[in-house]
C-alpha cells in the first residue's frame, strides 16, 4: 500500500507555499514606484504586485506582493517575486505564465489559469511606473485580454467559440463556461459576441 | 496531532466492522451458487439485507445492494428515460423535479436526462439551505413522475422536511425520491414514517466500506435496473455480490443502531464549542446552513479574504483534515453550488470551509482546531488582496 504524504503539488510548490516570499506587510504601498492588481475577488482569485525600481538602470530592485487565491496562486507570486528582482523592466515585462510554472516544477493542468495573474499584475506594476514616470509611451497593452476572470476566458476563447457557431451568450455560455460564475463579465461578453459576430458575419 | 474533520467526505471502518470483514475474507463463494461455498454467501448477504432493511424501516424485499450512493441516485433517475410501459413515466408523467443543492450524482444525471427528453426542474433553496415548499406546490402537476430531494446536504448538512414533501408529491400521484446518504445514521430514518418510495443508502458514509450502497424501492413501485443481465438482487441490479461489502455494511448498520442515539448530543454539543469557538476568536466570518434543522456533524463557516483550498492545505500541514466548498481544489473552478444556491456571493463561497466531525471526534481535537485555526485564517488574511485598501473587488483594469 502506498503512503500519504505526496502532494499534487510540486516540493518547490510546496516550500513557497509554506513560505512565502516577499509578501507586502500592511497595507501602504507608498513606498513602491509601481503597483498591479489584476483579478477579484468574486472569481476566486486576486493578486497585487509592487516593485521598486533603479531608475538609472530601468531594473527591478524589489518586488512584493498580496494574493487572494489558492495555493498555486499563493506561491506563484512568491516564486516571480523572486524572479524579477535585479531584471530589467522589459525583461520582467515579458515572463510568461509558462516560465512561472516552470520555475514552480510545474503545475497541474487545472491549476494553470490559477497563476496567470501573477505575471498579469507585474505587468500593471510595471506599466503603473512608466505612466508615473512619464514615460507613457512605454506602456504596453496586453495582447490578449481576459474577460471573465472567473472561467479564465480571453476574448480570443469568445472569438473561437463565435467562429465555431456560438450566437446567443447561452451558447456562448455552453461552449466556454464563460459567465456562470459571478456573472459580473456577462456586459462585456455580450459586447464581445456582437462584435464579433459582426465582424465574421456580418450579423 | 492529526485530527480527522472531514466524515462527510467518508469514514474511517469502524472497528468491529473491520473485524467482521476480516472474518468475511475467507468466504469467497458465488451467492448464486447452489453448493455450499454459494449457500454460506447467499445466507450471508440475505442476513445483510434483513439488517438493512430493519434499520430503516423497510422489508427485505426492499432493499437492493448496489455498488454506491452514486449508483443508487443513478439508478433512481434514470428509470425515466425508459420507455417501457412498465417504467415510470408510462409516457405522460415526464418531469423530474430535484433540488439545486443535490450532489452532482443526481444534479448530472438530471442533466443528462434533460439532453435525452425529460424535463428537469429545479426547486431553489433559502438562505439557509430549505427548499421552497410553495415553489414544490406550485411545480407538482400531472407531468411530474418523480420528485428527488436529498435529506440532508454533504456541504451545509441542512435537512429537509421529506415526510411533507412526500405527502405533496404523492397527493399529485409522482413517486419520491431521497438521497439519504449523509441522514441515515446519523438521524432516525424510517421508511414508513417519511412515507417515501426511493430512499439511497452508502455504507462509507457511516463506517462501513466503500463501494457497497442500499436502495430502497418501494414494494409494488414500477422499476426498471440500471445494471443489466443479471439474476442478482432479483433480477434488480445485475453483477455479483459484493459479498464482503456487503457484510460490512451489515455490521456497520447494526453498529449505527448502538451508537446513534447517544452520538448526537455528543456531536451537537461539539458543534457548538466550534461554532462559538470560530465566532470568538474569528472576525469576519459567517455560518452556513440551518441554525437547527442541521446535522449535528457538519459545520460549514466562509472566511471573508480568504480562498478555501489554501486553508485547507495549510490545517493539512498541521495534521488537520478539512473540506472545501469550492471545488478549485478538487478541479474544478466553481464555487460550491449549494452555497451559491443559498445566496452565499461567490466571494465567500469560495473561502468556505466544511468542517464534519463523526464518532470519534473529542473536545481535545475540537480545541485543537480551534487553536490552529485563527492562526491559519490570520496568515493567510495577512498575504490576501482583500485586506489593503481599496482592495475589495478592486482591479487594476
Ligand atoms: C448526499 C450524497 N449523495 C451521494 C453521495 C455518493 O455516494 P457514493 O460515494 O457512495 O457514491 C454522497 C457522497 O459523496 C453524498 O454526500
Ligand atoms: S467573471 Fe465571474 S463569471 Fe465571468
């Protein structure tokens, strides 16, 4: 018979979970030069990241977070926390969620969606700088966009499901999930379905 | 220490059922066999079912063996997707009525039934887990052939009046179900008393083994198997015996009928140091579930700020064993839908946790909880979102 004791988790998983690293202690950020929040609450999951920066060398000196979420979510953020310290914002900016889990040891399938705000706040973080620093025209957009935080579903899943013959949001609803959560993102998705039903069909 | 908080999710054997399985390890013939070997089994598991069928009430020839709960509620359902004049239905009677809280063997069967032409129906709940017997009245019609309400909830542990229901439901001539796994056992159940035709039994529920379950069918009541080509169960559900399971059981039943009555004062009291032990020493919580009408083992709190899965996995490294609502830990990534059904928001059901204590349950470990508990909900309050200013609901977007 086998024992207890393996987690689904990774032993890296693990540790940062049972330690965190760099978590924010109380509630000022005034100390910081660049603050993300991605998620919510509703939806299970939220993160904030502050960074520091050298601004003669544009690279990260420290970084600290808050997380509401599980336990990938918990140390996912204490693992990038690590890993953008001493990285120049543009390297920083472009960590993927891929690179977390990696860093991690890996995480289960269903676990990924629970990790990808970490880098999505960092990203606001280093944004929120440049627009402090007056550097505007550094500020990048995100490629694609999550619309319901809940499901993890990008406007690029709704695009998918319209093409494969989603019309209403109930289909929509069927084919991604989207929405039957907390249902605060239907406004947008149904903004979305019209828009792309205009756009491949002329509808 | 390692303390054990999670007996809705299943149950360590009780003792004396372990040894009578141990017994039973060296039987090993075919019920259906006509040499000795068959007829030592077949007495055994006749012996099973009139012990069964005693503790609820109901005669031997009521009671079928099955393979789970899951099953059994399988079963049970899926008697209206035939269409044979001797199943349900009989064609007219094509609605299923069911609740929005049953544990997702009914919840997705049902589902499965509405893509294959039944009518499902949902009864919502209130806000602490009660169906809604004017909605029932309103729903009961002479389309309606079954109705399905589960006697007590697995996550909140709320119990429903079934002796009024059924009334209701047979008045409009439809058939009752109950889903009784987490009730029989720790409440008196009677057959006869609640009035009902369908009535699903699991033995891992109160201390006997997993995989063996009881359904309770009605004499008289039309039935179709779920499980063909079998003489089995007469002819009811087909595959052999699950005999030593089925011992199990036996003796896990007759074990309840000892212990019960005297368990749920125990367990109530317990419920209540917890309940005010959480409340005093916890800020920003609140209870799930019905204040009395409720099973004394199962507590289900929500942690404002915080997500279940990491307090569950941070009491599993203090050697304590929970459960979450919220099934990111089991998968999925929707809150409980029992709570949402409760008008519990998705914030708080995603930080709820289920606490259900059993027979071995002490004050000690209740104490010992309580010690651990603050300081998890603190540590992870601590690292949360929701607690920084302007954090509530904020994003950045
Ligand atoms: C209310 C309820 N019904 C049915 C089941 C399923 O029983 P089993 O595990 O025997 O399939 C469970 C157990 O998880 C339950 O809590
Ligand atoms: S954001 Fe909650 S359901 Fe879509």
């Amino acid at each position: 018979m086998l024992q207890a004791g393996e987690w689904a988790y990774s032993e890296t998983l693990k540790e940062h979970f049972m330690n965190p690293k760099n978590i924010l202690q109380g509630e000022n950020t005034d100390d910081f030069d660049g603050v993300g929040m991605e998620g919510n609450l509703q939806c299970g999951d939220q993160m904030m990241v502050v960074i520091k920066v050298d601004k003669a060398k544009d690279t990260i000196t420290d970084c600290q977070w808050k997380t509401y979420g599980c336990a990938s979510a918990i140390a996912s953020t204490s693992v990038l926390s690590e890993m953008v310290k001493g990285r120049t914002l543009d390297a920083a900016f472009h960590i993927s969620p891929k690179e977390v889990a990696q860093e991690l040891g890996g995480l289960p399938d269903h676990k990924i969606h629970c990790s990808v705000l970490g880098d999505k706040a960092l990203r606001a973080a280093i944004n929120n700088y440049y627009t402090r620093n007056g550097q505007e025209d550094k500020v990048k957009q995100e490629l694609v966009k999550v619309v319901c935080q809940c499901m993890n579903i990008t406007d690029h899943d709704i695009e998918d499901a319209v093409l494969e013959g989603a019309r209403t949001y109930f289909e929509l609803q069927e084919r991604t999930k989207c929405g039957t959560v907390c249902g605060q993102c239907k406004e947008e998705t149904e903004v979305l379905l019209e828009k792309f039903k205009h756009i491949h069909f002329g509808a | 220490m390692k303390v054990y908080f999670d007996h809705n999710a299943t149950t360590p054997l009780h003792p004396e059922v372990k040894k009578e399985m141990i017994a039973g390890m060296e039987m090993f013939g075919n019920p259906s066999s006509m040499h000795a070997y068959g007829r030592e089994a077949r007495a055994n598991v006749e012996h099973a079912r009139a012990q069964v069928a005693n503790f609820i009430g109901a005669k031997e020839n009521e009671i079928i063996f099955v393979g789970s709960g899951s099953e059994a509620n399988n079963t049970v359902l899926s008697l209206f997707v035939c269409s044979s004049s001797q199943c349900i239905p009989g064609s007219r009677r094509s609605t299923i009525i069911t609740t929005k809280i049953e544990h997702p063997c009914v919840l997705e069967t049902a589902e499965c039934l509405a893509h294959r032409g039944v009518k499902v129906k949902y009864l919502a709940v209130d806000r602490y887990g009660k169906i809604d017997l004017d909605q029932l009245a309103s729903l009961l019609n002479d389309n309606v052939g079954l109705v399905s309400v589960m006697m007590a909830n697995n996550e909140i542990g709320t119990l429903q009046d079934i002796e009024t229901i059924t009334k209701m439901v047979h008045e409009s001539g439809a058939y009752m179900h109950t889903d009784a796994v987490q009730a029989v056992g720790k409440v008196p159940v009677d057959v006869r008393e609640l009035g009902v035709d369908f009535l699903t039994i699991s033995a891992h529920k109160i201390y006997g083994p997993k995989g063996v379950g009881a359904l309770f069918v009605k004499q008289g009541i039309p039935y179709c198997p779920l499980i063909r080509g079998g003489h089995q169960e007469r002819g009811r559900r087909a595959g052999t015996e699950n005999t030593l399971g089925i011992l199990g059981m036996a003796r896990a039943v007759e074990m309840r009928m000892v212990e019960m009555p005297e368990e749920e004062e125990r367990l109530h009291t317990l419920k209540q140091v917890l309940q005010k032990g959480i409340e005093e020493r916890i800020d920003d919580i609140s209870i799930n579930g019905h204040p009395t009408d409720s099973l004394a083992s199962t507590l289900n709190v929500s942690f404002t700020g915080v997500e279940g899965e990491a307090i569950l996995l941070y009491l599993d490294l203090e050697g304590i064993a929970v459960s979450t609502g919220s099934a990111c830990a089991s998968g999925s990534l929707d809150p409980s839908h029992v709570l949402l059904a409760t008008g519990v928001d998705a914030e708080l059901a995603h930080g709820s946790i289920r606490f259900s204590m059993g027979r071995e349950t002490t004050l000690q470990e209740v104490e010992y909880l309580l010690d651990v508990l603050p300081r998890v909900i603190k540590q992870i309050r601590n690292m949360s979102t929701a607690y920084i200013k302007g954090g509530l609901h904020a994003t950045s977007r």
